[in-house]
C-alpha cells in the first residue's frame, strides 16, 4: 500500500494548474518611516491601549527601583526571572536579596516537574527580558530558548517586562527577518501584546483568563 | 459530533423561534462587525491589504502540493515529525495511540476547529483519555455537549444562569454566581490545574510556513501557549490548506485574521513554533508531532474552481456579516462549521447530496464575499453547487431535485424564452393577483406565496406590460 503522504501528494499533483495571480501593491505601514522617538511612543500608546501599563527609566538603577515599587505594590513575595541578557544586566537575585522578593529562575530546578510546580504555584509574578518590541501594536517578541523559559511570561498571574529602547522596531517583517533568517531557528518565538484575555461568556471582557492578567512594561533609555 | 446538516431547514426554523438567543444575535455580530471596520481602518489602504491577502491565499492553493512538501522538509529538519492523514479515522487513531503509547491520563486541548471536524474528543474518550478543551468557550460546550454557535465565539449565546448551573453541577466552582467575570476565574482555577499537570498537548494551527518549517497559532487567552509549553508531546493538527509560502506572508495574514476576526491589530498571543524544545530549555515539548489532514480536501482539489473554498483562514467575518446566519446562529447548520464559511466548506467535505439545504439557504446578497481576506467569492460556489447538484455530478454526490421543483424550473425556463407564453401567463395570472390589491398595495395572498408577506408587501401588476405600452406609444407618434 502507497503511504498517506505519497497518495495525498500525487493526487495534489495530478489536479489541474492554475495561474499564480500577481501581488498587487499595496502602501507601507505609517510606522516603517518613524524616527526612534516616535516609535516608542507608537509602541507606549499601543500597549497601553491594550491595558498594558508601561513605564520609562532612564537606566538599570532605575529599572531596579521601579521594581521595588511594582514589588510593593502588587504584594510580590516569590517572582519567577528569565536568564536571558537584558534580565541578567539587571542582577534581579541581588536586588532579591536587598528587597526581600524570594528571585526564583529555571536553572534552580531539576527538571520540568519541579520547574512546574514553583512557575504555577509559588509565585506572583514573572519578568523577563524581550528580544523585540514591536511599535506598530505595542507588541513583545520573545525568543524561547534555555535563558527564556516558555512559562515564565504565561502562568504567573503578572508578567513583568524589561525592554531596552533600542529593541524597538516598526513593524512585524523587521523583527521576523531577523529571527528566521538564520541556520538555526528558535524552538518557540511569540508575539505577547498586553493580558490575556476572554470574551467568550456572552461577549463580556475578561483579562486572566489562563495568561497574566497584567503586563507591566519598564521601558529601559 | 453527530452531523445533522440534512436537518437544515427544519432546524434553522426551530433557532428562529428560540427567544433567547435572538438578543445575542442582534447585537454580537453587530459589534464584531464594527470593530472589524474599525480594525481594518488602521491600516493606510485596507482593500489594498485584504486584496493582498487574497492574493496569498491564492498562491498558497496554488502551489499547494510544492509548499506542503517545503514546508515537511523544513519542520523534519526543525526536528519535528510529520504525520500524514488521508482521513479523520486515521488522523484520530494516530492521535489516541500516540496518547495511549505516552501513558497520558488526560489531554489538553487549545482551542482547533479540525480537532472538532476529525471528531478527536470523542475517540480519545472511548480510549479512557480525557479530553479537556481548555478554550473558555470550548470548555463550555464541551461540557454542555453543544456544537459551536459561533467558530470565534462557541459559547457566547449560552446565558450565564446556564454557566453558573454548568459549573455548579460539574464541581468547577462552589459557590453560584452569575458575575462573568467570577464564572471565568473559576474556569481559570479549574483549568490551571490541568495545564500545570499536562503530559499531552493537542493545537490546531492557523498557518504552516514553507519556508522555515513554522508553525503558527493566534488566540486571546493563552490555552494554546500553554498546551505548548507545559507538556513533554505536543501534537498540532493542520488540515493541508493551512500552508502559507513565507514568513513575511504569514505576518500580513496574521494582520489581516486579528483585525477581521476581532478587530484587534494582533491577538493577544501568536506562538510560531520551529520544532520541538533545544537543549537545555526546561520547558516545551520533548516531541513535536504535526498532523497532516486530507479528509477530503485533495479531492476538492481536483475542481479549480471548488478549490476555492480552501483559501479560508477561519475569521468568521462571513458569519458576523450574513443575514441568515444572524436570524439564525450557529446551531442550524448542522456541525462544526457555520455561516458562510461553513456553507462553501461543508457541502464539499460531507457531500452535495448531504447539505441540500446548505447551499440553498442563501439569498447570494454577496455581503459574505465583500468582507473576506481571502478573496473566496461565497455567492458564485453556491451557484455552482446547486448545479452541481441538480446536474447530478459525481465528484461531489449530486442528487438532484425533487421532481416537482425540477417540473416547476423546466416549465419556468420554457416560459421565460417564449415570449408569447411568457405574455399568455402573464395576462392569466394578472387578475388573480391583483384581486388582493388594497389601496395599490398587495398585503397578504392564499396559497403557495403566503410566506412571502410575513414580512414584506408586494406592489401589484401593472395593467400592461412594457411590450403593450410600446406598441401604444409607436401608434401615437
């Protein structure tokens, strides 16, 4: 017996051809002729728009103080951190230690088990690093990978974001180019843009649903 | 699922009399409808960009055999494995041994419309595996054993008195409440257990990139991100259409299904997946296995013009535009697919014969066409459909009419060639329909017609036809 594979293929192959129609124009995105400035202001008044609650700090030391202020206000006791580079330039275990938050990241546990049951269950927040930020929908794009652990930014109910300006970029075609014109791929690159959400009981909005319920953004520059 | 298009009718007048859905139905299509457009606003020229995205859908299904085998050759080397299907049995099958080999009690399941189509959950109970649909909507009707109502939205016409008892009955929550907003933290809680505890993730997936070997989901409220992040084997299931030639078209399609399905710029979420977790990644799936389902669809290939239907990418825009299905809703039509979307896809996957109704239910005002990304011309297929149908073709089981309707359109075809019959009917029927005129108005008729003045008048005959008039016209000058 031919495989599945064979059989579907040559039956795809045997139809008839048509033509391949021409792309038509079609004008470039307002945000692929912004300067610097004016597309983190695109990026700020996107996310906002999509609840998101976004600060801006001049450098680390700041970054590191609006932290603790976030940390106090929400009531952060345990926050799971990624290991990639931006939130490692922050030393987050250090500023652990001198505000009392108990930082917790991936590489403290043995294995997806363990990691679950601290990332679901023991604590209030997760901050990451953001490989991209994208102006044109306040979107953050995140590259998956052994400092960028998938969960960090999904099951805790805040996820804490730390984005240098200069990771600001116009549209999605910019970020994508850069990340899958390579040899190899990440196993996992995401678009997070603001809380997750639902409104699938009878039409009403609800932010939380299985994701963080809020997205704080420290804009770094 | 049980498929019960052939009920069409019958079922669709039963919807029309349900008062409780209809205040739904007045207002949610309404609103998707308008934030659409004013998602669509946001782009500097928003035909140029839908007629963009048609363009790639055509290409697409186009070169549909060479991209899907790109983009297999790209996944493979991604590290994925692909499986291919030439039926749903076979596609589930896999699907429930897989998840028998790997010992998983219980699966999770981001929100899929072809996991409803190949009928998983059914399968992967009768093999004791749980099936938890972890889509709110999804969650819902899975447990109220409903078929979508909308494909975006398949709870939202279920009031929340039911949800409350739903949850009550079901252990989900302790104490009622008809808050929405308490009713989807006790989802919330009920369902983090599941993710947390996952061994099985099963997605869907909305594109499939030839030339990385991608795959991509959009969604609002992170069920998929977590069916593919917290299990060690993620199964994602792809009808074969779904394969997109790049990168750069898929962003554009990703703009384009956000903000004609919602209106939004961007889901919330869009995960693109380039095979299974690296090394050292602590999280992510161990094994990535891609489903390939045909379950027909190589076989609607064989028609260029059927073909068409494929181009779809599930936006349901169709569905908040088309006046049937807001009279109706989703329950009419049958099964997992409704409006528009549904009605060119279903009669070519079940079979002409089985969707008579289907295809017929439609009065081809063209508003369908006007709003899809894809470029599908809805009103046109359903045309040829019927008659396909009537023609009795084979490649999609024609049935042809019953014989009174083809007596009635053989002797109507007769009539309106002939002019002189056409005039001899008109001058016999004239008086028996003007003899309900009141006051130059026709407000109700006996017999056949009846139905028509439920909710419209008619204007009564003129005393003479054009050709009549003419003739007087050319005597007098």
């Amino acid at each position: 017996m031919q495989s599945a594979r064979n059989e579907i293929l040559e039956r795809l192959r045997a139809a008839p051809k048509t033509k391949i129609p021409v792309r038509p124009f079609m004008p470039p995105l307002k945000e692929v002729s912004l300067d610097k400035e004016e597309l983190v202001n695109q990026f700020t008044e996107m996310l906002t728009a999509e609840t998101g609650i976004v600060y801006r700090v001049k450098n680390n030391d700041q970054a590191l103080e609006k932290l603790t202020e976030i940390a106090k206000q929400e009531g952060l006791k345990g926050v799971m951190v990624s290991t990639d580079d931006v939130a490692t330039s922050l030393d987050l275990p250090a500023w652990g230690s001198k505000t009392g938050v108990k930082v917790m990241s991936a590489k403290d546990f043995n294995g997806r088990d363990e990691f679950r049951d601290a990332v679901f269950d023991r604590v209030e927040a997760g901050i990451t690093g953001i490989d991209f930020a994208v102006a044109e929908s306040g979107t953050l794009g995140l590259i998956h990978d052994k400092d960028q652990a998938r969960l960090v930014s999904l099951a805790p109910i805040l996820h804490i974001a730390i984005v240098p300006v200069e990771r600001v970029f116009p549209v999605y075609e910019t970020v994508i180019e850069s990340v899958f014109n390579q040899e190899k791929l990440p196993s996992q690159f995401v678009f997070i843009t603001g809380p997750s959400m639902t409104g699938d009981i009878e039409g009403h909005l609800f932010k939380g649903m299985h994701g963080p319920r809020k997205v704080i953004v420290i804009l770094i520059g | 699922m049980k498929i019960s298009t052939e009920k069409f009718t019958e079922l669709a007048k039963k919807e029309v009399e349900k008062a409780r859905a209809r205040p739904f139905l007045k207002m949610v299509p309404h609103s998707l409808y308008q934030k659409r457009k004013a998602g669509l606003a946001t782009l500097p020229d928003a035909a140029a960009a839908q007629a963009y995205g048609a363009a790639i859908r055509s290409e697409a299904i186009n070169r549909l055999p060479e991209l899907l085998e790109e983009f297999e050759k790209k996944a493979t080397a991604n590290g994925a494995k692909v499986f291919w299907a030439r039926t749903a049995k076979e596609a589930r099958e896999y699907i429930v041994n897989l998840a028998s080999e790997r010992g998983a009690k219980f699966v999770i399941k981001g929100k899929s419309m072809v996991t409803e189509e190949i009928g998983l959950n059914e399968a992967l109970s009768d093999h004791g595996i749980e099936p938890w649909e972890a889509d709110l909507g999804e969650f819902i009707i899975q447990q109220m054993h409903r078929p979508p109502f909308h494909i975006v939205g398949p709870a939202i016409n279920v009031p929340v008195e039911e949800i409350r008892d739903l949850f009550m009955a079901k252990g989900i929550m302790k104490e009622p409440t008809l808050d929405p907003v308490a009713l989807g933290w006790a989802a919330r809680r009920f369902l983090r257990e599941k993710f947390h505890r996952a061994e099985f993730g099963v997605t869907g997936v909305n594109m499939a990139v030839a030339e990385t070997g991608t795959i991509i989901n959009l969604e609002n409220e992170g069920n998929i991100r977590f069916a593919k992040s917290s299990p060690r084997t993620q199964v994602s299931v792809m009808t074969l259409e779904k394969v997109v030639p790049t990168m750069k078209d898929a962003m554009h399609l990703i703009r384009l299904l956000s903000r004609n399905c919602s209106g939004q710029n961007i889901s919330a979420y869009v995960s693109m997946d380039s095979g299974p977790k690296q090394d050292g990644e602590i999280d992510g799936p161990e094994e990535l296995i891609i489903v390939i389902v045909d379950n027909g669809r190589s076989g609607i290939y064989q028609d260029p013009k059927a073909r068409d239907a494929l181009r779809c990418i599930r936006c349901a825009a169709c569905l908040n535009i088309c006046p049937v299905y807001r009279q109706i809703g989703g329950y009419a039509y049958g099964w997992v697919y409704s409006g528009p979307m549904g009605q060119v896809l279903m009669p070519l996957l079940l079979g002409l014969d089985k969707t008579q109704d289907i295809y017929r239910a439609c009065s081809l005002c063209g508003a369908c066409k006007s709003v899809c990304p894809a470029g599908i011309d809805h009103p046109a297929l359903f045309l040829y459909y019927r008659s396909l149908d009537v023609s009795t073709d084979h490649s999609f089981k024609g049935k042809r009419r019953p014989w009174r309707e083809a007596l009635f359109f053989k002797a109507w075809s007769m009539a309106v060639q002939r002019f002189w019959i056409w005039d001899t009917g008109i001058s016999v029927t004239r008086p028996f329909i003007n003899k309900n005129s009141e006051n130059g108005v026709i407000h109700n008729m006996k017999g056949a017609f009846g139905g028509w003045f439920r909710k419209r008048d008619l204007p009564p005959m003129a005393e003479k036809t054009f050709h009549e008039k003419w003739e007087e016209i050319k005597k007098t000058r």
